[in-house]
C-alpha cells in the first residue's frame, strides 16, 4: 500500500494482546512494526519502553482490549502515555475490539458504566483519535470528545458467505431481538431472508432459547452476532434452529471473545462451522477445528492509510 507521505511519518506499534494483527497490518502499509518493550516488574505493574524515536511521527498503536482486559487496557494507556511524553505528532489507539463496550449503559442502580470509563481513560492518557471495530454500542462513540472511527466487520463475513456457496435456501437469523438490524444487513449482502430467536435471559452469560420467528425449515441458518462470549446463545439457538427444522446452522461473530470452556462447546455442537474475524488473538487451543477466522489487516490497514493521507474514512462503509 503507498502512502501519499507529504513529509509525514507513520509508525505502527503493539503491545501484546494481537501481535499477529499488528505485524500483517504493518506488513500491508509496508511499513516495520516499531521497538516497543512491554514488560512487567516483579510486582505486576506493566512496564514499557519504546526503543525508538517517535518524535515527529503519527503513531498508531494497535491494541484489543480482550482477556486479560485489564493487563491489555493498562499496555494501551501507558504506551499512549509513553509516546505522547516522547514528543509524537499524533497518536490514535487502534482497537480492533472494545472491552468493557457491554457496560454502555445502567440497568440497575449504582450499576457503572465501564464503556465511558475505558472512552475517558483513553482520552486522558493523551489519545487523538481511536480506530474500533463493531462497538457492541453504537452510542460508545459518543462518549469520546475525539474522532472514532467504527469500523464494520460484516462485509468481511458476507463475502466469506458468498464464496461457500451455501444455495438458495439460507436464511440469517438473529440470536435475540437487540440483532435483527445486523441481521438484516447481513440477510440484505446475501439477498435472503432472516429469522429472530426469541429468548429469554435469566441472568448473565444463561440464555434460554423460547421460540424462533420466521421459516427456517429446510434452509441452511446463518447465525450473527457481533460477540460470541461463553458459547450458550449460539448453541441453544442451533440446537432450536435444528429441531425447527433447519438443514444446517453457521454461527458467525465479529469477536471471538471464547471465555472458558467456550470454544469446546462450540467444536461438541450441531454447529457446522464458527466463522469469526481475528480482532482477538485465539490461543492455540482454542482454534477449533470448526473455527474460521477472517483477516481484519486490510480493513484496518486501508483505514490508518486514508487518515493518515487524510482522506475520507467512510469510503470504507460505502
């Protein structure tokens, strides 16, 4: 990818939640991943080091925000920190997933709201700009004062889809009602209809699958949502989906977060294949053998090439 310089310099660095992300972004910029130490005392406080200068560039630091959150969190906000006290241009925190986006709001008394936290920490440790993808709250970007660009992981899924020829008959159902606009997206790339799961959830992480909305005999189903967290949703509404009839169900993320045991659930399913981005680095046990996971590095290496050009980013959501 050439980048229109105009006398600019770009540097791309990482801590240690998505290595593998951040080198095949660089890689596509044409650009090395810069020197960066993240280490820790003996005591546990993180400790980083950039072994380079950065004065003068306009520094991207590429950073999921995924288990541990909060040794992934403290990497991000002191290498922002580290790098803004070393005279940078500019620096915009690149995180590929949001931690903390599911507390967006209070549904309880003196519940927090960790999303505006984490937007408020990120901006005092001297963010200009934060680059995500598939907020789990869309309302997230207004909690920043600074420019967040929300990108969109679906259209990578929906050509994935395209290329299975998966037949006529496919539906895109919904796991609960907050999806059906995801949904409908999706079902609107495939040229199918959808269906809605309707559940009920009696406390957290516990799903209950109640009834599904919508003909899905016969048809092969397409599950979508923007998280798979313990696995429960995805297989209930599968085991559902199968006992309605269903030819066969695919379940698709944009981040697999796979807490536990999750990713055994999933390979023990009824579920034919788990189609997932890699905006979270997956241990190896937890690479299924039904997992495919979708490349993001173009996606975010086109957006860090327009603001760094200073070119429109919403081409990338036409």
């Amino acid at each position: 990818m050439i980048l229109n310089h105009n006398n600019k310099k770009l540097k791309i660095l990482t801590g240690n939640a998505n290595r593998e992300l951040a080198q095949e972004i660089a890689e596509i910029l044409g650009v090395e991943i810069g020197a960066v130490e993240v280490s820790k005392f003996m005591d546990g406080e993180i400790n980083v080091r950039i072994k380079e200068t950065v004065r003068g560039y306009e520094v991207y630091i590429v950073q999921p925000t995924n288990a541990p959150s909060d040794t992934h969190l403290m990497e991000l906000l002191i290498m922002i920190d580290a790098v803004k006290r070393a005279s940078v241009k500019h620096v915009a925190a690149v995180i590929p997933y949001y931690g903390y986006a599911r507390q967006d709001r209070k549904t309880q008394p003196r519940d927090p709201i960790g999303a505006k936290l984490v937007a408020n920490l990120l901006t005092a440790a001297g963010a200009d700009r934060v680059v995500t993808m598939d907020l789990h709250a869309a309302q997230i970007q207004g909690f920043f004062d600074i420019p967040v660009d929300n990108l969109k992981g679906l259209p990578i899924i929906a050509e994935h889809l395209k290329q299975r020829n998966l037949g006529d008959s496919v539906v895109v159902v919904s796991p609960d009602v907050g999806g059906v606009t995801r949904a409908r997206e999706l079902a609107d790339r495939l040229n199918c209809q959808i269906a809605i799961v309707d559940k009920r959830r009696p406390r957290p992480n516990v799903a209950e699958v109640m009834n599904i909305v919508g003909n899905v005999e016969g048809m092969t189903a397409i599950l979508i949502d923007d998280i798979i967290d313990t696995g429960g949703t995805m297989v209930n509404a599968a085991i559902a989906l199968l006992e309605k009839g269903a030819k066969e169900v695919y379940a698709c993320c944009m981040h697999p977060v796979f807490s536990g045991n999750a990713a055994q659930i999933l390979q023990d399913s009824p579920i034919k294949k788990v189609i997932a981005t890699n905006s979270i680095h997956l241990p190896e046990e937890k690479r299924i053998p039904k997992l495919v996971q979708l490349s993001i590095a173009p996606l975010f290496a086109k957006a860090i090439s327009y603001i760094f050009d200073e070119l429109p980013v919403s081409r990338l959501f036409d």
